[in-house]
C-alpha cells in the first residue's frame, strides 16, 4: 500500500521534472554542437573549432550589446534593489492603506515585459508621449526625446525595467524586514537608536541574505533580457541598445547564421553561470554550516 500511495507523487513532481530537465539538457547540448559547426540557414555537419566564437566576439555589434548588458545590469540592478528597499521601509511604517499600496506596486509584475516596453514606447516617444503631451500644454521648448537618443536610449530600458521589478524587490524586502525579531527591535529602541540607526545599524544589515538572492535574481534577469527591448527601442536607434540576447536573435533568424547564433548563446549562457554558479557554491557552503552548527 506505501508503495500504491507513493505512485502518484511521482507521477506528478518527479516525470514532468525529469521531462523539463532533460529537453533543457538536449537542447543546451545541441546548442552547444551548432556553435562548433559552420550551420548557416540549416544545420550542417562539421567542425570549425572556434571561429564561429571568435568571429561573434569580434563583430561589433557584440562588443556594443555586452557594453549596453553592463551599463543596463548595473543601472538595473541597483536602482532596482534601492526603490524597493525604500518602498519597502516605506510600508513597513505600518501606514494606513499598506495593502492598497503593496497591491499598487506589485502590479506591474504581473505584466508581461512586452506590455511593459509597448507602453513605454508610447509614453517616451517624443511624437505621441510625454514630451508631446508638455509642448500642447504650451511648453514648446521641453524636450525628452531619450528614446531617440543614441546616448540616453539605453536608460529608457533601465527606467522601464526599474518599473517592472522594483515591486518584486520591495515585496522580499518587505518580508525580511517583518521577519526580525520584536526583542531586537526593542533593545535597540531602549537602548536609545533612533529611526535612521534602527534600520542602517540592526535591522537592514539581517536582511543580507534576501539582498544577495535579490542581486542575483535580478542580475540573471537583466543578463536575460529580451522582450523588453524588442517591445520598447528594438536594438535601436540602429543599434544603440542592443543586447546579447538581441544578437543572438540577430544572427539565428534575421542573418541566417545558426553557427554563430548558438555561439552567442553559449557565451550568453556562460555569462548567465558566472552569476548563478557562486550563487549555488555559497547557498551550498551556507547549508553546510547550518547542519554543523
């Protein structure tokens, strides 16, 4: 009978999961055969070596999206974890109406990146936006063309991807801080902290675990990122804002090149595991003291 009552358990959890990780394993492998091979429109038998590598590292455009990947990451990431860090302590003020709030920035995480970056398009598009908006109010002199701009295009996606996923970073940022202990809080009260060491001096430095599973959570999606800019500037103006996971769309289905399309997907692959790896390698560490304690 334990044996008849384990049978579904299985059945759900562990097939499907088995099923995911192995089309994930065969297509990465499979990936990982095309980048070595000189595949043009179709798949082709053969071995470059890698030229199809050192051909993508050396086009421009390459160079231009892991600038714009680095400038976007860090932008991102930080003004990301900052807003919802200051949402965060905001709301925990326990202020009247917090649910209302809590509801109000999380909502934009349930929208899709490509409803996020069609609707931004809109509002900084200086023909039909924000800035069209000012001048017909009788500010003819007002300009905020950024999505135009070959120099600023590349914030518009900060901004929008900051709009997106602040209220993720706030809502486990919320949490960590309604998990520290009220005698704490307390003592530091008694013993005279105010609100600003409250939080710089006990509470924020409890919260570093949830801060590095944010930095790491965000890092992956901003290294990841397509949609968003498709929906928003498309790589553009020309190729402005154009990022790794652009490129490799470029070359697969626009150049017809899968060779060096699956090449920039494993170096984007390999990007995304030097921040996911050392993620895995300290929560493992972290364990492991946990158990020996």
């Amino acid at each position: 009978m334990a044996g008849l009552r384990r049978v579904p358990e299985f059945l759900v959890i562990w097939v499907p999961l088995l099923i995911a990780s192995g089309q994930i394993v065969v297509f990465t492998a499979w990936t990982t055969w095309l980048s070595f091979t000189p595949s043009t429109l179709m798949p082709t038998d053969g071995f470059v070596g890698l030229r199809n590598y050192t051909s993508v590292l050396a086009t421009r455009n390459w160079k231009i999206a892991f600038d714009n990947l680095l400038i976007f990451g860090s932008g991102f990431v930080v003004l990301t974890m900052l807003t919802g860090l200051v949402l965060a302590v905001l709301i925990d003020q326990r202020i009247r109406g917090e649910n209302v709030l809590r509801s109000i920035f999380l909502y934009p995480l349930a929208v899709s990146f490509v409803v996020t970056g069609t609707v931004w398009s809109w509002l900084l598009n200086p023909g039909m936006g924000i800035q069209k908006l000012v001048n017909d109010l009788g500010w003819s002199g007002f300009r905020f063309d950024w999505l135009v701009d070959r120099d600023m295009a590349i914030w518009t996606i900060v901004v929008a991807g900051i709009w997106q996923s602040s209220g993720f970073a706030m809502a486990l940022f919320l949490a960590g801080l309604r998990s520290v202990e009220a005698d704490l809080i307390k003592a530091a009260q008694i013993d005279g902290a105010g609100p600003w060491r409250l939080y710089t001096r006990v509470i924020l430095p409890t919260l570093w675990p949830i801060m590095i599973a944010v930095l790491v959570i965000l890092l992956q999606t901003a290294i990841r990122t397509f949609d968003l800019v498709r929906a928003l500037t498309g790589g553009g103006p020309g190729i402005a804002t154009q990022l790794p996971s652009l490129v490799v769309y470029d070359f697969m289905f626009q150049r017809g090149q899968l060779g060096r399309g699956a090449a920039a997907a494993v170096l984007l692959l390999l990007t995304l595991l030097a921040v996911l790896l050392p993620y895995a390698i300290w929560k493992r560490v972290q364990a492991r003291r946990a158990a020996n304690a």
